[in-house]
C-alpha cells in the first residue's frame, strides 16, 4: 500500500469498531516458535523473582522449552526490570541454548522499575486519567497507560524493541489485553467514549509492536477469554500465540459448563491455527475473586498431596485441547520470593505421553482423548477427570 495512502487512512483504522479492527489474517508461522515435543507434557513457566536466580533455580528454569520473565524480575540486584530479565535469560539460555524466553510487558497497567520510567514522566498525557482525576485506577493502586496517546505507544515500543535486539530474547509476552479490550473495565471512571479511543490505541499499539520487532520475534498475548463472543479468537490474528487464565470464571448468562467448554474449543482452535497456547492456571482451585473475573487468582495449596489432587482437573483439560505448541503450567502464584513451592514437579512429569491418536471427542459434557501411553477422561458437569497411564511397554491400541 503506498505510504500516503497509510497515512490518509491510519486516524479511520483507529476510529473503527472493534470488530473490525481485530479480525485480520494470521500472520505466517514464525521460525522462532518455540520447541515442542508429545515425549512428555509440554511445560511452560511463567515466573519473576526480585532477586538473581540460584544455579540451582536456572538449572530448573532450564527444562522448559518456553519461558515468560514476569514484572519486576531480578530489578533488585540489577537495578531494573530489563536488566533483571536479560541476566535470568543469558544464564538460562547458557544452559539450554533452545529455551524460548518472552520479555513481559503490560499493554494497559503501568508498573514501576523499568530503565526508561524518566521517559515516561515526560510524556504529557501518558497516564489515564480517571474523569474525577484519580490516575491510580486499577485496583485502585496502579496507573494505567493512555494508550490513545502515540507518543506513549512510541515509549512503549522502543523498550520492547530494545529488548527483543538481545539475542537471549526471542519475543514479548503482552499482558492487560483483556483490560485494554473488555468494554465495561474502567468504562465508569473513564467514560465510554474514552475507553474507545484507549482500545482503539490498543489496536495500534500491537501493530506498531510488529513493526518494530519484526516478523521474527515472538509475540505472545493474554488474549484467549472465553468472556469474548468468539473466546479471543477475534483478537489472535496478530499474534503468535495466547497464555490463558482466568479460565474458569464465568459470566452472566452462562453456565460453568458452556464457559469452559467454549474455553476448551477456543484452545483446540488456536492449536489448529498453529498458534502457540500457554494453558495456566492456579493450583488452589477454581474460584477467581478478581475484578470482573479478569485476573488470575493466586492461592496456595496446603502440602503435597492436596496439590496432586489438584492438578488432575486442568491437567486433563489440556490434555483434551492441546495442539503441537501448547505448553502447560499450574502455579501458586507467579514469584519465586520466599519459597520453593513454585518448583513443584509432579510424577506426571516425567510419564511418556507419545502424540495424540486424534482429536477429544466430546459428548455434552464429557471429553475423552487417547495417547500414545495415556487415555483422558473429562466431565465438565462433574467437574472430574481421570487419566489413566500405560505403562512404558504398553501403547493405546496395542
């Protein structure tokens, strides 16, 4: 397209529906995409610790073939976040050169101990600004970006440009999709008509993003949500893929059941597209008292065993969605401040698993799905699962 005609149409881009915006055509598969084998479940880690990691820590960090750095990593000893997240990914990637690491940043929350936070306070208008003039409005302790501002988008996406030029960094990880494109999240402090302009920035700021880290670097969104008419789907054209969690609210008008199973079908979808899918969610159980359901809880689990007996439940959930390039997490929160518990490793772990002999089938409720060494059975209604392992010399179908 030529350039001026880019320029005359950009301000009627940004002034479009959501919908219209957000449906665009997959973007090619990305040569950076992370490694994947069926030998095993697929795991992915999501985690920050304001501290450097322990040999014994990246030693850990190590075996998973995906990896997001969360906020405020490492920014304690390095001085900032950025220079946290690249000494945990260099000595991560010194010990497994094929680990795939995001570099996190939030769309939509602005969170302190970045590099560049002197920029930002000199960019007039960067801060929402509640119509009262409150700027701390979410959760009423953190500012939020005005994402309808370029200049703010253009400090945005430096910094992650920046970052994703470091060889340890193989993509961003964007998080606060679902704050920037829920209608009703902060629409009352805010006003409608600004929280219009503020998804529509949204939408340029994910494909300034691309443009300025090319088609080579990974990007990873928080955008799958069953909440949505089409559970996400309608946002994920511009990404490589979707973290999920949040999984098991559910919104007026539907059933636990339709929730997730609309969650299951958006995943198995996202599979089918090649997309990467990064399936988490909390180990304590499924209640999530966040605002609108939104954020994921964060509860612990009492021992050991009460954790196994736990894990089953989403474990085989997805088992039943999984595609080649989705990876699995259950956490009791995301930081490794504290304790260990964030380095549980279960038996299923280790089981061989071998690829999947076809799609879950599904009657109402109930799921079902064999493996090579594994057979999945799901209910949503019950809310029960069962997986039953073969063993080594065993094979489904033998």
């Amino acid at each position: 397209m030529p350039r001026f005609l880019c320029l005359f149409l950009l301000p009627l881009l940004l002034s479009c529906p959501l919908s219209s915006q957000s449906v665009t055509k997959d973007l090619q598969d990305n040569a950076a995409m992370p490694s994947f084998s069926w030998d095993r479940i697929p795991l992915y880690m999501h985690i920050r610790k304001a501290s450097s990691f322990s040999e014994e820590e990246l030693e850990f960090l190590a075996r998973f073939p995906l990896l997001t750095f969360e906020k405020a990593n490492g920014h304690r000893e390095h001085g900032s976040i950025e220079a946290g997240t690249l000494a945990s990914a260099r000595a991560v990637k010194k010990l497994n050169p094929a680990a795939t690491i995001l570099h996190y940043r939030n769309v939509f929350v602005h969170y302190g101990g970045y590099a560049d936070i002197e920029k930002l306070m000199e960019i007039p208008g960067a801060i929402l600004s509640g119509r009262d003039g409150e700027e701390k409005l979410v959760r009423g302790k953190v500012p939020a970006y005005d994402l309808s501002n370029p200049d703010l988008r253009a400090w945005w996406v430096e910094n992650s440009r920046r970052m994703t030029a470091d060889p340890a960094i193989d993509g961003v990880f964007l998080d606060g999709n679902i704050k920037a494109l829920e209608p009703k999240y902060l629409r009352g402090a805010i006003g409608a008509s600004k929280k219009q302009e503020v998804t529509a920035g949204y939408h340029a700021l994910v494909r300034e993003l691309r443009e300025a880290i090319g088609p080579d670097e990974l990007m990873v969104a928080n955008i799958l949500r069953a909440r949505f008419g089409n559970a996400g789907l309608e946002h994920l054209a511009p990404f490589d893929g979707s973290y999920l969690e949040g999984f098991f609210h559910n919104v007026k008008g539907m059933s636990y059941e339709d929730y997730v199973a609309k969650g299951i079908t958006a995943m198995q979808e996202a599979a089918d597209r090649g997309k990467i899918v990064a399936f988490t969610t909390n180990l304590a159980g499924q209640a999530n008292q966040s605002a609108m359901g939104i954020d994921e809880s964060h509860g612990k689990v009492a021992n050991d065993e009460q954790a196994h007996a736990n894990l089953i439940y989403p474990l085989a959930i997805f088992l039943i969605a999984a595609g080649e390039h989705s990876y699995f997490r259950v956490h009791e929160g995301y930081s490794a401040d504290g304790d260990d518990r964030w380095m549980r490793w279960f038996p299923e772990y280790d089981r061989p698993l071998g690829p999947p002999l076809g799609k879950a089938r599904r009657d109402g409720y109930r799921y079902s799905r064999r493996f090579e060494h594994a057979r999945v059975e799901l209910d949503l209604a019950t809310r029960s699962a069962e997986i039953k392992w073969l063993s080594p010399s065993e094979k489904e179908g033998d």
